[in-house]
C-alpha cells in the first residue's frame, strides 16, 4: 500500500516561511528540488516569514488565504510544506485548504517509498512510514463517532482508531524482527571480511553529490545513477584492488540532507552500520554546488549521530567539471596526510590520485622494500602481483626474483612472521635509501 505512485505528477502548491525563531532554517531551492524528485507538479510557491509558528495552523490568516486562492485558482490537490508540521497542524490545515498537506518529514519518506528496490529497503521505508503515520492516524477517523457512555452510544472511530494502532504495532514489529535478520547476515558478512583482511570503505555524502556515479568509476559497477536527490537507497558492494595495498569493498549508501528525518535514520540503521564498520569514508561534496560548506556539516552531523564520527574520512570533491580552471589535485595537512581529494566522477579525472590517496590512507605506514624469493615461492609472487605490491622485477645470477615492492608495513611483517627462521634480511641501498632484501625460503600460507 505504500508504494502505489500515480502515473503523472500532482499539482502542487509549495510553502516556505522564514521562521525568526528557528536557528536553522531550510533551502527553498532544494525543497522544490525534492517536490519535483517526488513526482510533484509545482505550480505556485508561497513565502512568508513569522516571528513564530502558529499553534493550530503553523500560518497565520492572511498566508492562509493567499494558499486557499493559489489552491482554487490552480486547482491543486497538494500543499507542501518546507517545514515539519504537527498532526494537529496537518490535520487543521487540510480542513481549511480542502486538499492533503504534506511537510517536509512526509515529504522525504515519499521519496524514500519511490526509490526503494530491494527487499530490505522497502522493509525499512515501510517502516520509517508506519512509525510516523502512527502519529496521524486520527485524522482518517474523525467523520465517525467518537465512544460513549450508555448502551448504544458506542461509536466507531475510537475503535477502529484502536485497531489500526494495533495492526501498526504488530507490523512495526514484525519488520523489526526482519530488520534484526538483515543487520545479522550484515554482520556475519563484515566479521568474514575482518577474518580475510579485507578493508570496507564507504562512501557517504550529501543527496546527489555523485556517490553513486564514483562508485560506477572506481568499481566499473552499473549502480542506478541519476541527477536527482536520492537515486540510491540500496547499499551496493563492490570488490576492487588497489594499486600498493589489495583488495577492498566499496560500498555506496544512502545520501544525507539537512534535517533527515529521525524515522529515516533509525528504520535505515542497519544500513549505515556499513558506515560505521568501515575502516575508511569517503565523504562525496558536489564542489560545484555553492552551498556545500553546509552539506558537509549536515554529513557530519548525521555521521556523529550514527556513532561515525570517529572513522577515518577523506574529503573527495567531485563535479569539478562544472568548475572552470580546477584540475585534479590533491590537497595534504602540515602532517602531509591527504585530506582532499578533487576529481570528477563524470570525466574520470583523478581518479588515479584517489586511488593513491586511499590506499595511504588505508595502510597508514607504508614499506618500500626489496624482497629476495626463491624461484619456488611463485605462491608468493602471484600474491604480491594480485595486490599490486610489484613496483619493479628482475632476476639475479642465481635465479632469484629481486621484487621491489610497495606495501603496507603490516603486510611486510606477516610475511616475515609467517616465514618464521627461515627468513633471511640483510640491508641493501636501492634508489638512495635503506631497503630491506629479505630471502624466503618457506611458502606463505
């Protein structure tokens, strides 16, 4: 039931009030952008501005009637709000307008429902849904008598009010519990990969900053990529090597925007765990877009909510094809440590430099060594090619592969400690600094 979608968009008529009491207030560009991404036909936008919100109806009179005139001579069947209305308020509002008013909450969950493909994703939207039409549910039943006292004055509505609020909770629950099956499988999914030592990066972001379309870049994935906000719902992984470090998985996840409805974060938790679990974020900005600098804190906002805060991150700003004279490059701290990254997912360039910069990022400190292998150890070798370790080959007199190799330190030291005595390391200088020439006589494991 939640994700029948009519076949044309709706006339819309779209609310924005400058509120002098809130803090934050929300982008009307990017509200219209969600109506028109929800499907909706805007036709008019209404704006104002109010010291406070009215109780009853969040608008004073005079905006009212402006938005009854808009609804008649429009005929408009929709009003939507960019702000996040009460029950009461809603339910006030569609008296007076004779039409359904949506906020900017119900909004968002449409979107959501429209998006949504796999199973764990509906299930998720759905609940999300539930959880906040649990609120609204009166508003369905107020054409029917309320209970009363006395034989025969026992009306409808407060029962099948009673009712529906059972039928919620008992499909709140069972969503829950297959919620609980999925972050299971996740979780047993992530514990192979630490076993396998196989690093997760996730790649988070702003709604349509291009996660998706990087992820198509660097996997040469087909992930639905679309210049819309909230193409992706799904998280999708991909396994990819990096050059000087091995296998990853990529994920891409659910894009972020300000004021994420807190039934959205909660319904898609078991999701953003991917985030959390990951030993390194992208965080994707759309450099092209002027309001950036506040994406990036809405991400970051969300990001501590979820508990991400404290996972590595590097900054990739993508789209840099929509900026005149910006090239590829990267950007490094006073430590040296990159902290940015420009690319542009459309074009392909610098992609290679975000590829570099995470496998740094990921092996932390980074050996630059020769290995002596003995011409049986072609296990080894195979390995060391598979993880894009080789940077350079040759054999000497006696048929040894001399292999100068780029890898995590930590790598290094597994395959010293699992060759155990029969590892050999003497020093050699190769290309004015100190190397180590290590002769394996065991096989690696």
């Amino acid at each position: 039931m939640f994700f029948d979608r009519p076949d044309s968009g709706e006339v819309s008529i779209l609310v924005h009030l400058i509120i002098d009491s809130e803090s934050e207030r929300e982008d009307p560009a990017e509200f219209e952008e969600l109506a028109i991404s929800a499907g909706a036909q805007p036709v008019d936008f209404i704006t104002g501005s109010r010291k406070t919100p009215s109780p009853n109806l969040f608008i004073g009179s005079g905006k009212l009637e402006e938005i009854q005139a808009a609804v008649l001579a429009h005929k408009a069947g929709l009003v939507l709000f960019n702000h996040t209305l009460s029950p009461s308020q809603e339910r006030n509002l569609e008296v007076e307008l004779k039409c359904r008013v949506l906020d900017r909450t119900g909004l968002i969950l449409d979107i959501f429902a429209q998006r949504a493909r796999s199973h764990e994703g509906k299930l998720q939207v759905e609940l999300a849904q539930l959880q906040h039409l649990s609120t609204r549910l009166k508003r369905g039943w107020t054409h029917l008598d309320r209970q009363k006292g006395g034989i025969g004055m026992r009306g409808a509505g407060e029962k099948q009010l009673e009712l529906d609020q059972r039928m919620i909770g008992q499909r709140i629950k069972a969503i829950n519990k297959g919620l609980e099956k999925v972050r299971g499988q996740r979780d047993q999914g992530r514990r192979s990969r630490r076993r396998s030592e196989v690093a997760t990066i996730s790649l988070v972001g702003y709604t349509n900053a291009g996660k998706s379309s990087l992820f198509n870049q660097m996997t040469h994935a087909d992930a639905y990529a679309a210049d819309q906000l909230f193409a992706t719902l799904d998280s999708t992984l991909r396994r990819i090597t990096l050059k000087n470090y091995g296998a990853v998985i990529i994920a891409d996840t659910v894009g972020f925007i300000s004021h994420l409805p807190h039934q959205l974060v909660e319904a898609f938790r078991a999701t953003l765990e991917e985030t959390v679990q990951a030993d390194l974020l992208i965080h994707v900005v759309d450099a092209a877009n002027e309001f950036h600098p506040d994406h990036i804190f809405e991400v970051d906002k969300v990001l501590a909510e979820i508990g991400a805060k404290s996972v590595p991150q590097l900054l990739v700003f993508n789209k840099i094809d929509l900026l005149p004279g910006v090239e590829p490059h990267i950007q490094r701290n006073e430590k040296g440590k990159t902290i940015k990254v420009w690319v542009s997912a459309k074009t392909g360039a610098g992609m290679d430099l975000l590829q570099g910069a995470m496998s740094e990022l990921l092996a932390g400190n980074m050996a630059v060594e020769t290995l002596r292998v003995s011409p049986s150890q072609t296990k080894l070798r195979s390995q060391l090619y598979d993880r894009g370790f080789i940077e350079e080959e040759h054999i000497d007199e006696e048929g040894f592969y001399e292999l100068r190799v780029k890898l995590p330190r930590t790598d290094l030291d597994r395959i010293l400690k699992q060759n155990g005595t029969e590892v050999i390391r003497h020093t050699i200088a190769v290309q004015e600094q100190t190397n180590l020439a290590v002769e394996i006589k065991a096989p690696i494991a």
